[in-house]
C-alpha cells in the first residue's frame, strides 16, 4: 500500500510537474506573442507596388508599409501593372526584408482569361481581376516555407490570395480598407458610363451580392478609415477586431504657406479614377460656365496621372488647364484660390483635402468629398452640393484675404492635431496588438463563405 501510495504521489508529482511546464509554455507563447509586437514577421500583400506616390492608395499603402517596416520585418508581394511601363521601385525595396513582384498585364485578353477562371471557381469578378496566378504561387511558396505572425493584405479585392496560404501558416490575418467597395462601386455604376469597369461592378452586384462582406469575415482584424465605414464592418463582419485608421498627411512635407492671391481652382487626383472623372466633368462642363459668368478671370487646373479621354477633352473648353501627372504637387496647391473637390461618388477620405489644409490652401468640397474626415464647415471648408452653392462657395472665397487665412490655419490645425501620419497609424498598431494576443482562430474560407 505505501509502495502504491508512493507511486500514486509520484504520479500526481510529475502530473503537477506536467502542467507547470505547460503553464510556462503558454507564459512564453504569450510573452512571444507581446515580442511580437516589436519585431513581427509580416508577409505584406498589396494590389499595387506603392512608388511613385501619385495618388492616394499609394500613398496610403507606402506610409503604412514605412510605418511597419520601423517596426517589423516585411516581406512585400505587390504586381506592378503593365500600363505603368515604370521601373522606378524608389525606396520600396531599401524598407524591406524580401520583395516579390510580377508584371501584370491589364490588356483584354489577360484580364478576360483571369475573370473566366474566377467564374469557374466562384470567385468575385473584382477579385479575379486582380487575382494573379503566379503572386498566388508566391504566396503559397512564402507561407509553407516560412515562418509570418501576420499576413497584412491591402483592399478587399486582395482577399482571394488567402486561398494560396497553406494551411500550415499560423498567422493572423490583417485587412486593410481603403474605402468600403460596395458603397463606392453602388455611388459609382449611378454616374459612369457603360465601359467594361461599369459591366464589372453592375457583373458583381448581379451575381456576387454580398461579396464584400464575406471577404471581410475572413479576416481577424480589419481597419476603417472612417466611422462610418466602421460601423459597416462591425455589422457585416462582425467576429473581426476593427479599429479606426484614419488616412492621414506628411506635415513636415506639405508646409503651412498662408493662401494668397491667385485665380486658378484646382483638381487634384488620379484622372482614370471613374469617381474623379466624374467630378472633373461636372465641373468643367456645368460649374465652371456658372462661376465665369461673376468671376471671368477664373481658370480651373486638373492635376494628376493618367487623364482619361473625357478629361482631355477638357482642354477645348476656354479656361481649363489639364496638366497630367506632375513632380510635385506643392507648387500647384501654393498657387490656387483654392483646391475644388466636387465629387459625386466615391468613399473613404480625401487625402487631398488633408494635403491642402497642410499647406494652407482653402477646400471647398462636396458632402461626399469631405466624408469622413472630422471637418466643420464653414471652419475648416466651405461645403459646395449644388451648382448655386458652388457660386457662393467661391464667391466667398473672392472675399477679403482675412477669412481665407482662417480657414487655411483652422485647417492646418486640425492636421496637426489629429491627421499626420504617426497619429493614424497608431490604430493599426493597436489592432496588431489586440490580434496577436488572442487566440489564433481558423477564419472561414471562400467556399464557406460562398455556400453560407
């Protein structure tokens, strides 16, 4: 009895001993875990390689890209579109640990062969527009050879790449939005044209309802770059960890100028954008006669990449300057009444009106061109929806330089309290946090989602 008793303490000793051990492993898994959020490995997905920086999903993607990079180690896999033509890779390469890349092709019939194999398999026409067989190879190579706490992938569209992670990878998974799509592809198809863009969307919202918010629902954490598309997240995915991350501005960069004298209202963005093309248009053709008629010395200067045929026909029209892509954006911003964002579609915010309020130069925008940013009108802009509001928007900025002087400060403010890059940012490193401290859970694949 006592030989047994013996044994049954020995037992319930190495028993004890066991679960202690055990104990102190999930210590040092959490303990790793809390490392891990000062030296992760990141395997970074992106739609686009983000240099050179002339529009804002690039800018965005470079600054949070710069951002973990300081932090972590990133390993970047982002195409690089064929229409491009650019071999520029600027600092992108010097940021991170690997970068993988490939050319990929926009012309009809590769673009056409990637939507016929998505229908195949189910796959959202907006997601097999970007889907690339060979970066999805990428990505299976990477992740059952390497070891990632996190794969961060940029856009919604990007979602079908976490079929090509193998099922080995343990890492949580981070997305990053831009905008909510549905809300902007629904604003958009009411005022583009009938081209293969508008067949795409109108192609999802027939056939893939929904397709947004079962992509989301994959993910173990997601940002938002406003409240409101927050509040979309919450509700449509709501076993994620979201967390508000603003678009933000570099304000070292766009220095405070006070606004002067000029007759110039300035667009600024990436002109094959339908939501830009659309503003532009209106402007041009509708506002732009409105305000001449008071102020014939007024002159309306589109700036940005890849003007779309519409927009360059512009140019016929007395007073309105297409300048294309440009070195420097500063100069223009310096030398205008004002910058005009007269959208009707769209989502997500403006980093242009954040740009232009960090330089001192005078907004007026639509209600959905200011949305999302915590603006006041009237302080920081002055709010334009109608062709009437937009007169006396700008005539009221034909008032003396005073008023327009601030607003310019009431704006720069405001980027200086809440709007510069590190202070946005800081969201996501609060979402990496709260994910990486949780417990990893297996998230719903594709065909789950798509049978659910």
């Amino acid at each position: 009895m006592e030989e047994a008793a013996g044994k049954a303490g020995e037992h319930k000793v190495r028993c004890q001993g066991h679960r202690t051990l055990k104990e102190i492993s999930q210590l040092l898994a959490l303990q790793g875990r809390l490392c891990i959020l000062s030296m992760a490995e990141i395997l970074f997905i992106s739609p686009r390689w983000p240099w050179p920086l002339f529009d804002g999903g690039r800018i965005r993607i470079y600054e949070t890209l710069r951002h973990l990079a300081a932090r972590h180690r990133v390993t970047l896999l982002a195409p690089v579109r064929e229409v491009d033509n650019n071999t520029d890779r600027g600092p992108i390469p010097g940021l991170c640990a690997g970068v993988f890349s490939a050319v990929r092709s926009d012309r009809l019939p590769a673009v056409a062969t990637r939507l016929a194999s998505g229908l195949v398999r189910g796959v959202p026409l907006v997601q097999s527009f970007f889907l690339d067989k060979g970066l999805a190879g990428t990505v299976r190579n990477l992740t059952s050879s390497r070891h990632f706490d996190i794969i961060h992938v940029e856009y919604p569209v990007m979602a079908a790449y976490l079929d090509a992670v193998d099922p080995i990878c343990g890492a949580r998974w981070i997305l990053s939005t831009h905008n909510i799509e549905s809300i902007r592809f629904d604003r958009e198809t009411r005022f583009s044209s009938w081209d293969s863009r508008r067949l795409l969307l109108v192609g999802d919202q027939l056939f893939f309802k929904s397709w947004e918010a079962k992509a989301i629902r994959r993910f173990h954490g997601v940002t938002a770059v406003s409240d409101l598309e927050k509040q979309w997240i919450e509700k449509n995915a709501p076993g994620a960890e979201v967390e508000l991350v603003p678009n933000g501005v570099d304000a070292d960069y766009f220095d405070f100028t006070p606004p002067g004298k000029s007759h110039f209202l300035t667009f600024i963005g990436s002109m094959d954008y339908p939501p830009n093309i659309d503003a532009v248009l209106w402007f041009g053709q509708e506002i732009l006669p409105r305000l001449l008629v008071e102020q014939p010395d007024l002159q309306f200067r589109v700036v940005g990449s890849r003007p779309d045929r519409r927009v360059m026909q512009l140019k016929e029209i007395p007073g309105i300057e297409i300048t294309g892509q440009v070195p420097d954006i500063r100069p223009y911003l310096k030398d205008s009444l004002a910058l005009v964002v007269p959208l009707r579609s769209g989502g997500g915010t403006r980093l242009k009106i954040l740009q232009a309020m960090a330089a001192g130069c005078p907004v007026v925008s639509t209600t959905i061109g200011a949305e999302g940013l915590d603006v006041t009108p009237d302080l920081h802009f002055l709010k334009a929806d109608s062709l009437d509001a937009w007169v006396a928007a700008v005539r009221r900025l034909d008032a003396p330089a005073g008023s327009r002087t601030e607003m310019a400060k009431a704006g720069r403010a405001l980027v200086d309290d809440h709007y510069t890059w590190s202070k946005c940012l800081s969201g996501l490193d609060r979402l990496y946090e709260k994910v990486m401290k949780s417990p990893v859970e297996n998230r719903p694949t594709e065909a789950a989602l798509r049978a659910s």
